[in-house]
C-alpha cells in the first residue's frame, strides 16, 4: 500500500483519542503510514511499538515552534504534564498552558500534525533519532557560561555539518524563561547576542513570549559533508539557575562550562536527557556536581536526541531568569 502525508495525518488524529500513545489497543489505532514512518513491524509487541512511536514522534516534533511542540506533545499523550486520560483534558491543559482557548488549541494541535506529516515524508526528513537530519546537524558544541560577570556570559563554538547541498542559513533559537515568582515575560533588550565569527544574524523573531527565534545566514552556501564553525556570544542582565541545551537537531558532543559567583549555589546538579519542562522543576534530580577551586563545574554529553534537555542546574537562595539553548 501507497502511504502518504495525508494518510498519516488521518492516523496521527486517531493516535490522539483517548489516552494517546498509552491507549490499551494501540495496535488498532497504527495503522500502515505510521508503521512506515516509525519502521513497525507486523510481528513487534504493543512495548516495542510504543517504543518505537514515542521516540519516532518525538523526533518529528522537535522541531516544531514552541508553541506547536507544546500542543501536539499533548495531544498524543507524550508530554510528562499532560497524561490525562482524555483528548479533551489533554487540549483543555495546553489551553491553560498556553493562556488560549480550547479551539484555539484543536486548531494548533492540527496544524502542528500536518507539519510533522510533512516532514516525515519530505525528502530532507529521513533521519531517525540519534540520527544527522537531511540539513544539518552539530558535530560538536562548547559552551563556557560565565556567572561571576556584572553582565553574566555565554560564549558558544559550534560546529555543524551540511546533510544536504546548498545550505545557506542555520536555525537557532533561545529561550529566557522567568521563574514562577515573576510574572513578565522576557524583553528583547534582556538578551544581546552577537555573532563573533562564521555568519551574520540574518533575523530575529520572537517564536512566542519567552523564546527567539534566531536566523543566521552562512558567509557561502555549504555542500553536503561540509563542516563550518560559528562563534556567538549571548549575554543578559539576569542570573540563571540552569543552562541547557535542548536541540531541534542531533548534537554529536555537547561540552559545558559554568564558573560561578561567589557565594557558591547551595547545590548544583547534572541534567542529562530530560523533559525542558523538568529541568526547572526541582523535583527532578540529577547527579550533584561539585565545583572545583575556582568555583566551576565541567560537564560533557554525547549523541544528544532531539528535544530532550542536557546541562546543569543550580539552586540559589533568589533564584531568577533561565536559559534554554536550541539548535
């Protein structure tokens, strides 16, 4: 059988009934689009196909504008704060998250399933997880987080690789999240970027309230295999109580600098591979890290997924601002 965009759409809108990727009889709701796109067989058992959907979907849905991420996350019961039992509480819980209605949020939610559609059948989109996408990917990313500045810094070296021919721009983003004590929400003027080397800032577009979007056209365009290096600084008037990276695309080698101020955070943790979501909430925990004798911690990850967070976080006695990175 022919499969295509439009047939896994339909399929995608029958996953999400119910309780989703938990439903009992998920077998009766896989049908032949979403075995192909997920690489099921006929003869794997309901856990491995489970399996194989929730780290397929995830993928696919990574990259997705933060909003759409949200939604759709929901929507098919994959998101660690939304598994209720139902379509409806999942939809009526993204409408509070994302301070919309409930039709507002049906009609993201579709449109969040055709995209991802769409980017399971394109011709840029066969990586599976783990996986270089068809565009590109980083092969290696170093991050030295200065805490004890009056302006607190981070530098980033990044270099990427080409998956495809004449790719001319990177898509980046960054997102600024104020902690529950604060109820506005980030300005432009509260985050300064500068690019140091590999690139010009082509745009800047703020994705939704707390997240950039950010455009940076290459000096040629790049062939297939070709790596480049780009250096960006990032800095902002506020402290972070956690830096990580979450990627839209695979990152090979993810490396960590924090040097921190004086006094020292009364505990700091490694976060590897979690929600973006737990990364803030501290009853998540990771491996405690103790800072060296000039006040840093040094972390290093490897084979990033998608949409997963990796970095450090820190507990002070006034926690404020938190930086998500993407890319």
């Amino acid at each position: 059988m022919n499969v295509s965009a439009p047939l896994l759409v339909q399929e995608l809108k029958l996953l999400r009934k119910g309780r989703g990727i938990s439903a009992t009889q998920l077998g009766q709701r896989v049908g032949p689009a979403l075995r192909e796109v997920c690489q099921i067989s006929e003869h794997e058992d309901v856990a491995e196909m489970r399996r194989k959907l929730t780290d397929r979907l995830r993928a696919l849905i990574a990259p997705l504008p933060a909003d759409l991420n949200t939604v759709v996350l929901a929507a098919m019961g994959l998101h660690e704060q939304a598994r209720n039992p139902f379509y409806q509480e999942r939809v009526h819980w993204a409408a509070r998250k994302l301070d919309r209605d409930d039709r507002t949020i049906r009609r993201r939610i579709d449109e969040g399933i055709e995209q991802i559609a769409e980017l399971a059948f394109a011709p840029t989109a066969t990586a599976r997880p783990g996986q270089p996408s068809r565009s590109w990917h980083t092969e290696s990313l170093r991050v030295t987080l200065s805490l004890d500045q009056p302006v607190p810094e981070a530098f980033e070296f990044r270099r990427i690789v080409a998956d495809a021919d004449d790719i001319t721009e990177l898509d980046l983003a960054l997102t600024l999240t104020p902690p529950a004590h604060r109820s506005h929400s980030p300005r432009e003027e509260d985050l300064q970027i500068d690019v140091f080397h590999g690139g010009v800032m082509a745009s800047r577009v703020q994705e939704t309230s707390d997240r950039a979007g950010l455009a940076l056209r290459l000096p040629a365009p790049l062939r297939r295999g070709e790596r480049h290096d780009i250096s960006l600084r990032f800095r902002a008037a506020l402290r972070y109580p956690h830096y990580v990276c979450v990627p839209r695309r695979p990152v090979e080698a993810f490396e960590l600098h924090v040097r921190f101020a004086r006094p020292m955070p009364a505990e700091i943790q490694r976060l590897d591979r979690v929600f973006q979501e737990d990364a803030r909430n501290h009853g998540v925990h990771g491996a405690v890290l103790e800072p060296d004798g000039s006040g840093e911690v040094h972390v290093e990850f490897r084979d990033l997924a998608p949409g997963f967070a990796y970095g450090v976080r820190w507990q002070e006695p006034l926690p404020d601002w938190t930086i998500a990175r993407a890319g």
